[in-house]
C-alpha cells in the first residue's frame, strides 16, 4: 500500500465507489468537486492508494473570513480590531467506509493543517475552520485542538500558531 495524497484530477481518479454513509460528502465527491476545482471554489485533494486511482478519503480546503466577534475572546484580543479577518476553510473530510479505522482521517487532517500552514505565508490566514456534521466529527476536531466558535458549537477553529507548533511536534 502506498498512499498518496494529490490534487482531484476528474480524467484520473475513480470516485463514482467512494462511499462514507453521509450522502452530502458522498454526492460532493461523485458530482460537485470536479467542477468546484474548475471553477475555483475549493480545492479538493484525495488520497489514493498508489498505482490504483480510486479515490479512499477526500478534503477541501478555500479561502474563508471569519468574525472576530465570533471567536474566543482570549484569541480575538491578540488579532487587529477588523470586523472580518482571513482564514482557511476546510470545507469537507471523509474516508470511504472500507477504510475507515485505519487513522486515514488522521492523515488527511495533519496535511490539509500542514498545507494550510504552508500558504498562510504567501496567503494570510489566522485560523484552519471546519464544521462538523455530527458529535463524532466535532469530537475528532476537538481532539486535535480545534475551538468551537462562541455561537456556533458544531463549527470549531484552529489557530495558525497552534498549527504550526502541532507541525513542529510531528516534525514536518
């Protein structure tokens, strides 16, 4: 098994067998992100098992603004007073049902925090934001540091600085 995570390529990858059970991410998957891609809404990477190019788990990540007021006061008062500020938005995550259980979840997590780390250099951005569907999904994100927004608890954010110390962690 070599796993690989790559930008969609719509001529290369199998996605019509991805399935994870929540119809949203199943549909976006097999008809919306190839044109999101085209149309530069969102970019979509997914993780393939190498020389096979069917698609195991997929994410997306955009460009987002977020709310200051929205945020942890402790976090907001080190940011300038602009009422909207720049940030990442990770937009979708799921593993197909076969492979769940085996941390791919993990994996495409700690890349897409990686990747976002490494453009917030050339593109601003205080914080990687995610919305979760569910309780297990909002304690996946919690379990990796993710706050949960002051009115909105199912969608959480991480600050860049905490990214890139959990980066340094990892060691990448």
């Amino acid at each position: 098994m070599v796993l690989k995570i790559n930008l969609l390529d719509s001529h290369k990858h199998i996605r019509l067998s991805f399935y994870c059970g929540e119809k949203s991410l199943d549909n976006y998957i097999h008809k919306q992100a190839s044109q999101d891609v085209k149309k530069r809404v969102s970019t979509v990477f997914v993780l393939t098992d190498d020389p096979q190019m069917n698609v195991l788990a997929y994410y997306t990540l955009s460009a987002y603004t977020v709310n200051v007021t929205a945020l942890e006061e402790s976090f907001a008062k080190q940011l300038p007073r602009y009422p909207v500020l720049p940030a990442t938005l990770l937009g979708r995550l799921a593993v197909d049902n076969d492979h769940k259980g085996k941390r791919l979840g993990e994996l495409l997590l700690i890349d897409a925090l990686k990747k976002s780390l490494d453009t917030a250099i050339q593109v601003a951005s205080l914080a990687v934001i995610a919305e979760a569907l569910d309780e297990r999904a909002l304690s996946f994100y919690i379990k990796y540091g993710f706050r949960q927004f002051n009115q909105e608890p199912m969608k959480l954010y991480l600050p860049m600085k905490s990214i890139e110390e959990l980066c340094q962690n990892l060691g990448i």
